[in-house]
C-alpha cells in the first residue's frame, strides 16, 4: 500500500524541513475546501502552486467544492495526477468530462453517509475512487472503521476496469493493516504523519 500526505494541517512556516522527508511518498494530496460544500477552508491555488514548486512528488488534488467545474479550471493548470470531486457535488459528469479532456486521471469520492451504488454509473470513467473514513472538512478526525465496507465492496469492480482505491481521514498505524486487507491502495495521511519524530522513517516502515 502506497501512502500520500495531506498537507491540510501540515506546519507550512516548516516546509523547508518536512518536505524533503516525504520524498518517497506515491504523491502528495491536496484538499481544497470552499467553506461551502464542507464547513471549512483550506487554501486555493496559489499555495498549491508553492507546494508544487516544493517538490517532486505528482499532485493529488482533493476538491471538497459544491461547484467543481470552477475550480477544476483553475487546478487543470498543476497538471496534476488525479483531479478528485465529490459524487455529492454539482454537475458530476460535466466536472468528469472536463477532467478527461485535460488530460488528468478523474478521481471520485464519497462522504461517509453516502452509498457506492450512487458512484456505479461514473464507474467506467473513473481512475480512483476515494472512500472518505471521516467526514470532510477537518483534519484530525477519528479513523470510521466501517468504510472499509465499501472498499471491500469496490473490488468486484475492479476486475473489468482497475481503478486506484483511496482513504482518507483519521489513518493512523492502527488502519494500516485493516486497509491493506480491505484492498486499499493509497492510504491518504494528514495530521499523524506530521506528528511523527522521524516523517521519513515512518514512510519507509509503511510503504
């Protein structure tokens, strides 16, 4: 199983000591909040775009936004990996679309009270699915064990098109094990990993 950080609570007036340490991560994850579809917000794309200065690492970017369609045009521009939006939000297949024409891999999540029988018609046209193991919004939230139900249900899709499966919220070492079992292939690490003596070694001890 591969690990990206989420920078969302990451101490920024630290970068320059942390960022070198995350160097073996698969990439780095980006969440994008508009105070509107989750009530918070985090930051837009000009400390993203300092962030890719920083480093190496593909992007991952995580818009929790009621209207993706105006916020993919302005990410489109990192050429990221993966452009991820929210099954809930507005105008999902138009957002898929304008995604796919970029040229980015589409990302698709879910908020923990949602079903996965509301992503299966975007099935076919996704390259990573992100099952939220806490609600969006804030980091620092408790590991929702049971999500990992979805996970587990998500494989059966998998064998006619292979998509990346994401968690995000609350991993700690305690989620590891359970996540790699369930079928998870990028566990998304926030505010844990950043609380670690030596960022570097736990990366190295879990990937």
């Amino acid at each position: 199983m591969k690990i990206a950080p989420s920078v969302l609570n990451a101490p920024i007036e630290h970068m320059n000591d942390w960022m070198p340490q995350i160097a073996s991560s698969y990439m780095l994850h980006l969440d994008i909040m508009d105070g509107h579809f989750v009530p918070n917000l985090s930051f837009g794309i000009e400390v993203s775009k300092a962030y890719q200065r920083m480093t190496e690492l593909p992007l991952d970017v995580h818009l929790m936004t009621t209207h993706p369609l105006l916020w993919i045009e302005q990410f489109k521009t990192l050429k990221p990996q993966f452009i991820t939006i929210h099954v809930e939000s507005k105008d999902v297949e138009k957002s898929i679309q304008m995604i796919q024409s970029h040229g980015i891999g589409v990302g698709l999540a879910l908020k923990p009270n949602t079903p996965i029988e509301v992503m299966i018609p975007y099935i076919q046209d996704v390259d990573l699915i992100l099952i939220m193991t806490v609600e969006p919004g804030f980091g620092g939230q408790s590991f929702m064990h049971d999500m990992l139900k979805k996970v587990e249900a998500l494989q059966a899709y998998k064998k006619n098109h292979p998509f990346v499966i994401q968690v995000d919220g609350g991993v700690t070492d305690d989620h590891i094990d359970a996540c790699k079992k369930a079928g998870v292939d990028v566990a998304v690490v926030g505010s844990y990993l950043f609380k670690q003596q030596d960022i570097k070694a736990w990366l190295k001890k879990f990937q």
